[in-house]
C-alpha cells in the first residue's frame, strides 16, 4: 500500500469537486496538474487533474 498524507484545504476541495468524499482519499503523491490518491479502508488508487 501506499502511504498517503492527508490532503491540504486545496486538494480536499479538488478531491471534493471531482465528486469524490474528501474523507476517505489520501493524498500519496502531489504533481502540480495533478493528484495521486489512495482511499483509506480498500487501497484503491486513483488520479485526479486539477
């Protein structure tokens, strides 16, 4: 698994626009046009563009 951090006030409103719930997703990587995201109970992973 990843370690993901949790996420900024920016990158939990990004993750809360993309329609994603801001408190299950942590942030693993952080690219200026983009967010690497790992949820906290299944380990699933995802990438959002900002």
């Amino acid at each position: 698994m990843k370690n993901g951090k949790n996420p900024t006030l920016k990158q939990k409103k990004a993750i809360q626009a993309a329609g994603l719930n801001q408190e299950n997703w942590l942030v693993y990587k952080a690219e200026p046009d983009r967010l690497h995201l790992v949820h906290r109970n299944l380990n699933r992973t995802k990438i959002i563009f900002l």
